[in-house]
C-alpha cells in the first residue's frame, strides 16, 4: 500500500485506519498521522509492531505496554482487521482451505498443507491472474486485481488464527514453518506488493519466516525473476510444464514473451542458487501432451548445470477442463528418467483433493458462491 493510500485511510471515519497489514515504514506513517512525535516514533512502531505480528492481537486494547492514552488515541482511528473469513474446508488428508472476502467483497484462497517435517501455507498474491494457462482453473476467472501487501499479509494473519498459532513459536514448534506464494494469481505481476508483504512476513521481531523457507512461483517473468533474485532473495519455483516452445506458447502463453531459453538464462542467473538452494521446475502433468520418456530425457538436458530440483504435479482436473492426468505408471517412468540424471523428481501427492484445494483448482469456492464480476 503506497503512502497515498494511507492518507486515503486516515481521511476515513475514525476507526477506519487498518493496521494489520502495514508494513514498518506504513506503520510509522500512521502513527505520525496519530500525533506520536518523531523522538518516539521508534519505539512505538517497534511495540505496535510486536502486537501485531508477534502476538497476532486484533484487539488494541490488549497492548498492554502501550499507555491507556496512546490506546485510546488508536481506538479512535485505527483497528486491527482479518480478511474476512467465508468458509473453512478441511480435507481428510489434514490440508484446510480458507476462502477468504476483501474490504471490496472480491474473494481468494488460502490453502495450508501439513506435512511430516514441514507446514506449508500457500497464499494467492492475486484475485484471478492474468495469464490463462490453459490447464488452470483460475485462469478462467473473471475478476483480476491485483493485491495489496496488507491483503497477502492478512493470509498469513488469518491462517495463524485459525490455527491458534500466536505468540509466533520457535521453529521447531510451527504449524506453519513455510510459505509459498503459488496461490492464486502472479507474483511476478505484482511484484511491488508482494515484495512488501514478504518483508513484513520475514521480519524476525513478528512473523519470523525466514526468506530460506519462502517460496515464490512464477510462470516465468523473466526481467522480474532478475529483480527478485536481486531483492528479495527467496526461493524460486517456475511453472515450466513443457520442454519445447510449440507446446509451452499453448500451455502458457507468458512463453511467446519470455521463452523457454530466456526463462531457463534467468534460472541460470539466479543468484543464490546452489545445491543447498535448488530451483523448483513445476511440471503439470498431462496425459499425451508433455508425458513421454523422450520428454523427460529433453527435461534433463534443458536444465543441464541448474541446482535443481522437478516437482512433478499430476494434473489436478476441474469441470470442463480440457486435459486428463497421465496413469500413474507414467508419470512414475517419468521422474525415474529424471531422477537418474541426477535431480531430486518427487511426484506431488495430491493433497487436499476432497475439497479442491489442488493446485490450479483455486477458483471453484467462489465461484460456487456465485460470485460474479462486477460493472466498472
Ligand atoms: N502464477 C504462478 C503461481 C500460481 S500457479 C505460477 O504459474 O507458478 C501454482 C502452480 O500450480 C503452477 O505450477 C501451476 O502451473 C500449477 N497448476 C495450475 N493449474 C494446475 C492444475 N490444474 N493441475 C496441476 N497443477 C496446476
């Protein structure tokens, strides 16, 4: 959220000013907006901040070391706000989806999958996406914005409440220990605000996730896949899917800008990449379309000298779509090939499939609960 759009808050009845979501230098603006003066703005955005992102309050008056006078001052023009929360799904598996409505009533999805060693929370960085891979539910969406850094962060806020996950834990304590933004939409396409949101997630005196257990997922923009490796230095998975630019433009059009030889150069390039920091490959699985051995032995040589490692995901099918999943011996031929040239090729369970909380279904809990764009 730019600082416009913070005076544009404060401008609100009183109340209406949301501090959950903001990041440290938002926070310190709102805070001078309530009359804090600068000698002690410090101190009172680092108390604030523990309240709202170390002990998940949303309640300003349980910020017991802040005075009674600064408190009643925030109650009067500030609150603590969640995404709303509109149903919670719970699949056999333990995976729990959460779908979640905005302040301007669009709606995303949150989806967290425990596993044995890990807790992996995967949140959307956009309402619908832009890019229309042809296998993806969401792309069928209609309604595309992108979101605020507040709106990511309150994934993360929310998914802690509702796993009762506050004060933040150690490490070793965590449900939720990882995040990957390979939710809904395109991180890359919305990269200001995601950046943002992952400094606020990062932040050791709140969150405390640590960029080495962050993971961000791109269908490949190239120019902002430099920009991150720069930035951000998170982990980076991308969507390949194909191993050749015929079938890559059909799958995911974002190819005829940024195709297979520039994405895999940006691989190549990216910094921090080693054995102990692998790129992810997604690779969808599709029956006849990308599944053959003599496509898993291309796959390898694409990727030749990249630290690596292929997550295949076997198609996860939605109503009309226009693809099967390979049998399952396929795909296990498959990423044996791979996996003898030397990369790591787990196959993804596909967890959370009771409630279509797989991978690229994202879509069909709002659109069961009728949403419908809006006129401009
Ligand atoms: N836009 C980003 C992140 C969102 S998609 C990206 O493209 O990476 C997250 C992952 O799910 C991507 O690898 C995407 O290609 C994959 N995916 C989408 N629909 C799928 C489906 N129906 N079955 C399996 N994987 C799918």
């Amino acid at each position: 959220m730019s600082d416009a759009a913070i005076e544009h808050h404060s401008s609100h009845l009183p109340g209406e000013l949301d501090l959950a979501g903001l990041t440290r230098p938002e926070l310190a603006v709102a805070l001078t907006g309530l009359g804090v003066p600068e000698r002690s703005l410090s101190m009172r955005t680092s108390q604030l901040w523990h309240w709202l992102y170390h002990r998940g309050v949303t309640d300003l008056e349980a910020m017991s070391n802040v005075s009674k006078e600064m408190r009643t001052r925030l109650a009067g023009a500030a609150r603590i706000g969640r995404p709303r929360l509109v149903t919670s799904q719970a699949s056999a598996d333990g995976t729990q989806k959460w779908l979640l409505e905005l302040a301007d009533g669009a709606r995303v999805e949150s989806v967290y999958i425990p596993q044995e060693s890990r807790g992996t929370l995967c949140i959307s960085s956009q309402v619908g996406c832009t890019l229309n891979c042809r296998f993806c539910h969401t792309g069928t969406q209609p309604l595309v914005r992108n979101l605020t850094a507040a709106e990511i962060v309150g994934q993360v806020l929310l998914a802690r409440d509702q796993l009762g996950e506050w004060p933040t834990p150690t490490l070793e304590r965590r449900l939720i220990s990882n995040v990957v933004v390979m939710g809904m939409g395109e991180p890359l396409y919305n990269y200001d605000n995601v950046a943002q949101a992952l400094a606020v997630i990062m932040d050791g005196d709140g969150i405390s996730i640590s960029r080495r257990r962050m993971t961000l997922s791109t269908a490949g923009v190239v120019p902002a896949m430099d920009r991150a490796g720069r930035e951000l230095g998170v982990l980076l998975a991308v969507s390949l899917h194909a191993v050749s630019d015929d079938l890559r433009d059909e799958l995911v059009p974002l190819n005829r800008k940024y195709p297979i030889k520039d994405l895999l150069a940006a691989c190549r390039r990216y910094p921090g990449s080693s054995n102990a920091r692998r790129i992810t490959f997604e690779y969808v699985m599709l029956k006849g379309l990308n599944d053959s051995p003599a496509d898993a032995r291309a796959l390898t040589r694409l990727i030749a000298g990249i630290p690596a490692k292929i997550n295949l995901i076997p198609f996860n099918p939605w109503p009309g779509a226009p693809y099967e999943c390979p049998d399952w011996p396929v795909i296990e031929r498959f990423g044996e090939i791979v996996n003898r040239a030397g990369y790591a090729s787990p196959i993804r369970l596909p967890r959370g499939r009771d409630i279509m909380a797989a991978c690229g279904q994202l879509k069909s809990a709002s659109q069961r609960a009728g949403r419908r764009p809006r006129p401009a």
